[in-house]
C-alpha cells in the first residue's frame, strides 16, 4: 500500500529524530551495568583478560561491567546466549580467536552465525611461537626443519585437543614445510607442555606464556615466532617470515564482541574507553608482561583482523576435512 505524502513526511522525520538520537544515545551510554560474558572458564587467559578490561572499562564508563563465566562447548553456550541479547551495548561476549573464527569451519551445526556478532575491542593479541624439547639435537628453524625432513613420522607435535589452535598451527607448519610431524592430542595446554620438557614429544606451537619463562630455565628451546615482526617479548627469536616462510603467521586475539546490530556510536564508545584502558594500569601491564603484540585497533580494524584468522583457520580446516560433530 502506497504512503500518503503526509506519513511519507512523517516516516522522514521519525528517521531523521531516530538518526539524531545515536550520538546522543552514545553521549549517555551506559546508564546502568554491562555484562560480560566469557566463554570459558575462571582462571583462564580469556577469563583473565576480561576481568582486566572489565575493570578498565568501568573505570573509563562510570558504571559497573560484571563478568560471567559461561563455558563449555568451545564457547558455543555463551556465544549462543549472547547472539541473542538485546543489541544495546548492555551484554557483550569475550572470546578467544578460536572460538569466533575457527570452530564456525569445525562444526556444521553452530547454535549461531558469525555474522551475528561485531566486534568490539580487542584486549590481547598473542602470537605463537615454536617451542622444542632441549633433547632435540636442534638449535634453529632450519635445523629443526631439516631434521624432521630427515626423519620422517618421528617427529611428535603436542596439541591440546583436535581443532584446537596448537592442532590448527601445526597443520599450517606441515603445509608450509613439507615436513611430516605426527599429532599427539593432550587434554590441555599444561600436560603437553609437561610431556614437552619430558621429551615425550618433540615440539609445541603456542603462546609465549608460560612457554618463554621455561626457555630462561633452560627447559625449553624456542626456534621462532609465527609473525611478521620480531616481538618484544624475546625480540631475540627470529620470524617466520626472516626464516623464509612468510605464510606463517599464527595468533590468538581476545576480543569482545557485541550482538550485530548494536548501534556503533554505543560500540565505538566501549572502543575508546577499552583503549585508553589499554594505554596504562593493570590491563596494560599484563599485556607487556605476558608478551602481547602491542597496537589497540578500532572496531573496524579488528573486524578485519577477525575475517584475516577466520579465513586462515578455514583454509586448514578444509585440507583437513576438519569436522567435530
């Protein structure tokens, strides 16, 4: 049915005040809480970044942002429960990478979309880094490389379950290599990196935190870092891309995202206030200390981030066929 010129006029108008309204909605946001849901456990690094940007946020907000401790799943609980909250600003998700742009290619039934979230702020970005066992008569990358060349299917790589991030990396390093490495699948990160030490396996793909204070232990050797720059976390490790494989790089991001369709005046408004959170104070520390990548992002700079790790953790499911129900 044809508009009348008068609700014509009317429908402009109500567009035009709803319009108007956005920045003024952000100019007053928050008026009350904001949860936060994590997808894991407490104790967790997730967990842990999304206490410590939660209390950066309430102090730049001026309103409480509480954490809950959704977990189980892979994070599909509280993704689901979040993909379906009301889209102001009020209920947002922290996730790791894994969980928004990896496990979408491992599952065909997902209680949600990835287009059902946008991302928010990025509170920790971690690249991952090769650590081998002291037993290995290897010293660098390229010997590492040219040893298991060298012996074929004797060569173990820990990971912390099948689809996880170490799995994922070590498929990738496979691909790029030539190189034949045999999975052995722990129940987590700390059993594997136990067995590591041991010499029970031969090489573990993850992030610098614990893996590098093993290094000054002495009961780790690392052989490089999957990013394109050297970090200042052991500015000492060479890149992948210096050893001449460029392909590789591997990160884990923690991100908070909010249901799609939240106005992004509300967004940006978390956005900044996440990082001048992130600029000092405890957010900040823990970042240096725990060997963060530096650079905050905007929203739409870790959206693209996002589709970046969402398209390569796809490219290594589909080689391997990679389905988990």
């Amino acid at each position: 049915m044809a508009y009348s010129p008068v609700r014509r006029r009317l429908v402009t108008v109500l567009l035009a005040v709803a319009a108007l309204n956005i920045p003024a909605l952000a100019q007053t946001f928050p008026t009350k809480p904001i949860h936060i849901i994590a997808t894991t456990p407490a104790g967790g690094g997730n967990d842990i970044y999304a206490r410590l940007l939660a209390s950066g946020l309430s102090a730049k907000l001026g309103q409480p942002v509480l954490v809950e401790n959704v977990g189980g799943s892979s994070g599909m609980i509280a993704l689901e429960r979040v993909s379906k909250a009301p889209k102001d600003g009020y209920t947002l998700v922290a996730v790791t990478s894994t969980s928004i742009s990896a496990a979408p290619h491992m599952y065909r039934k997902l209680p949600f979309k990835v287009e059902d979230f946008v991302p928010v702020a990025l509170s920790g970005t971690f690249p991952f880094y090769a650590f081998t066992t002291p037993s290995l008569p290897v010293n660098n990358w390229k010997e590492f490389v040219d040893y298991a060349r060298a012996n074929p299917g004797r060569v173990n790589y820990a990971t912390s379950g099948p689809g996880s991030t170490p799995h994922l990396v070590g498929e990738m390093v496979k691909a790029a290599t030539g190189i034949n490495m045999v999975n052995v699948p722990y129940k987590g990160a700390a059993p594997a990196q136990a067995d590591l030490m041991a010499g029970h396996v031969q090489i573990y793909f993850d992030i610098p935190t614990p893996g590098l204070s093993y290094v000054k232990a002495g009961k780790l050797k690392v052989l490089g870092v999957l990013d394109h720059k050297r970090t200042s976390a052991a500015p000492e490790v060479a890149t992948m891309t210096e050893l001449g494989y460029p392909s590789l790089t591997a990160f884990i991001r923690f991100s908070l995202l909010a249901p799609a369709g939240t106005p992004k005046a509300v967004i940006d408004r978390i956005n900044q206030a996440a990082l001048q959170a992130m600029e000092s104070g405890p957010l900040r520390d823990r970042q240096v200390a725990d060997g963060a990548v530096p650079g905050p992002v905007s929203a739409d700079q870790l959206a693209a981030l996002l589709k970046t790790d969402y398209e390569t953790w796809g490219a290594v499911a589909r080689r391997l066929d990679l389905q988990l129900d």
